[in-house]
C-alpha cells in the first residue's frame, strides 16, 4: 500500500527572504522607537516642562493605533 500525500511545508521558501530584506524590517521595526528615544533630550531642554510627559504619552499612542491599524 503506497499513498501519494503532498506534504506542504509551512516555513519559508527557499532564496524567498535575502539579506537586504532582513536588513529592511529591522530598520523599519527600530524606527519609531529610535524616534521616541532620540526626542527626549531635546523636548527635555527646549520644551514645556509641564507639557513634555503628555506629549510623549500622545505620540506613544498614535505610534501604537498606526501599529495596530497596520496589522490588520
């Protein structure tokens, strides 16, 4: 008794994702939050001191609706 079954595989196919893919996501994964991070000094010395931690609230949820919004 032999079965003729396909078996397909669920991982990645091969030569599909390259180095400069790679490259590409984690420095589009990396970019918001090297932009939150490197703002904080200077919203620090130059802006509002009062206003400065809503700010940071306010961007971290727009990064976070755009995040989701994206996912879908």
């Amino acid at each position: 008794m032999s079965s003729n079954v396909e078996t397909k595989s669920s991982g990645l196919s091969k030569g599909r994702l390259g180095v400069a893919g790679i490259v590409f996501f984690v420095v589009a994964a990396s970019a918001p939050m090297a932009g939150m991070t490197g703002v904080v000094p200077v919203a620090a010395v130059l802006g509002n001191g009062a206003a400065f931690p809503g700010a940071y609230v306010f961007v971290g949820i727009i990064l976070l609706s755009s995040a989701l919004v994206s996912r879908q």
